[in-house]
C-alpha cells in the first residue's frame, strides 16, 4: 500500500495513473503537484488528488513514491528542485 504518492504533472499521463492506484485500491494519499492551480483545483475536484502544491520541493516531504510526469525537457530542472 502507498501512503503517499507525489504526482508531479497532473496531466493525462499522471492523471490517469492517480486514478487507476485508486481504481486499484493501492493508494490512501496523492499528493498532485503543478504550475497552473486552476488546474489543481479541477484535479482535486475531479478527485484525481487529495492535495495540491505549486512547489515540488515541499510536495515531495514525507512521499512514499514520487512520480515525474511531465515533459522530458522539464525533468532536470524537477529532479533539481526536488533532490534536497
């Protein structure tokens, strides 16, 4: 079971993930992480995230998995932001 995931990239790809662990039942916590909040919002809304934050670093405190889905060119500036 994961207590807590981190979703970086709330689109179609980490969406749909988010909601196929809990179709699954695997996951009590998804914790969705973005630059765009209306986007969160609807996200959270749509129940597809518990929680949302605009800043990688403070999402990820405290994750049981962390999950990158966003652009490829965008990956190293997450993994920088995140690795502390």
């Amino acid at each position: 079971m994961i207590k807590k995931l981190t979703l970086i990239g709330v689109g179609l790809i980490g969406g749909s993930l988010a909601r196929a662990l809990r179709h699954a039942q695997v996951v009590n916590e998804v914790i969705g992480v973005g630059r765009n909040e209306a986007s969160l919002e609807l996200a959270k809304g749509l129940g597809v995230i518990d929680e949302y934050d605009t800043d990688p670093a403070n999402a990820v405190a405290g994750a049981d998995i962390v999950v990158l889905a966003v652009p490829l060119g965008a990956m190293k500036s997450v993994m920088q932001s995140i690795a502390p």
